[in-house]
C-alpha cells in the first residue's frame, strides 16, 4: 500500500499526541513528535541558562543540540533523546511546559526544528503532531488533520495528567498555563498556529479514542486511495 504523509495540528492537550502514536502502530507507520522536540530544546535552554531572547546565543546553543527518537521496547513507543540522554520524562515537567511555547516562537529554535522534520519525512510514512506541522512542514501532506476541543475539556485533560505527577498543580495553574500556551502559539510571528486550508477538522470534545481512531482510519483509507488512484 502507498505510504503518505498525515500530519496532525491542534491546540495544547487536544490528545495530537495520542492519536498520532495510535495510527503510527495501526499503519505501520513512524512517529515524530515534533512537540518532544520543542520540549527538548526548552528544557537544554532551561538547563544551560540560554537567553532565548538573544539571537546569537540561540544559534551558538542550538549548534549544541543533537535530537533524535529511540524505540523504548518497553512501552513499544519512541521517546527523544537530548545529546544521547533520554530526556522524555524531564519535558513533561511544568517548568518545561511553561516555557515551550516561547522558546518554539523564536526564529532559528523553529527553523532549526522544522529542517530536522523534513529530512525525516523524505521517506513518507510517518505520523507527525504539532503546531505548524500542515502549513510550515509538510504543506504538501497527503492527510492533514486540525484537532480541537472544547477548553474546559482540554483543561481537565492535562489536569489529570499533571496531577498523576505532581499533587500540588492546581486546575486553575493548569487553566491558566493552557490559554497562555493557545494566545502564544496562535499570535506568534513565526509559523502560528492555524488550519490549514485543506485540513479536516476533528472535534474530538465527545469522542472516545476507539472512535476517534476509526474515523481517521478511514480518512487515511480515503486519502491513500486518492494518491493511489
């Protein structure tokens, strides 16, 4: 069968992430989270003291950063490593959240990023979530979802998932942090959030997931068959 490009954008905690490892280990197909990217970034900004406010010692870090994703067989999934440490635990901490979508608003973090996306998507097959993933990375993506739902929804989503490693979060932190993160990715100046033109919507607010994965299934049966055709 043809293997094409699915791209998957969307607002923060929308379950981009999911879906996308969902249909990766359904197709067959390679996964790139380009958010653990960003997430990566952010967290050596964090941890070597990077103004990312000055452009030159963006670049001078950035030269510092190799990315990549491993298989971790036991939870079948792939997880980034930063300069060979596995580092998928530590960008899920709040510090981190709180400072990604700044850190992925800068110029060179996402031209950096978005260089490294396309030379793994060369060989097509490959699911890959984001903000800009349809209209910066791959705008010729055979399948191109935009995922959203409703905020309250989204904000006790990440709640539970925050709350499960830290007892302390609040819902209105957490509340507080998801707007600041939609404001930011949607007004920035470099590749903001936005649908794509040919993008297919997908509310997912009263889905369950076993749903949600049959629907876009089918999207992806319905794109292959057109490329095919």
């Amino acid at each position: 069968m043809k293997k094409i490009i699915i791209t998957i954008d969307g607002y923060s905690s929308c379950g981009k992430s999911t879906l996308a490892k969902q249909l990766a280990a359904e197709l067959d197909y390679v996964y790139i989270d380009s958010g653990a990217m960003y997430r990566a970034i952010t967290l050596y900004f964090i941890q070597n003291r990077v103004d990312w406010t000055d452009h030159e010692a963006v670049k001078a870090a950035l030269h510092d950063i190799h990315l990549e994703f491993e298989f971790n067989p036991l939870n079948e999934a792939s997880e980034i490593t930063l300069n060979g440490e596995n580092v998928e635990h530590m960008i899920r901490e709040m510090l981190v959240a709180e400072k990604v979508s700044e850190v992925a608003a800068v110029k060179e973090v996402r031209e950096f990023a978005v260089a490294q996306q396309q030379k793994m998507g060369v060989r097509k097959g490959i699911v890959m979530d984001g903000r800009d993933i349809g209209t910066t990375v791959f705008p010729h993506a055979e399948l191109k979802i935009f995922m959203t739902a409703d905020t309250a929804i989204r904000v006790e989503r990440r709640f539970k998932e925050l709350y499960a490693k830290n007892k302390n979060i609040s819902i209105h932190e957490v509340k507080e942090n998801l707007e600041l993160r939609d404001y930011i990715d949607t007004n920035r100046e470099i590749s903001p959030l936005r649908k794509a033109e040919d993008a297919i919507i997908l509310d997912n607010s009263q889905l369950t997931p076993d749903e949600q994965l049959k629907l876009v299934l089918q999207w992806v049966d319905d794109a292959v068959l057109v490329q095919s055709s």
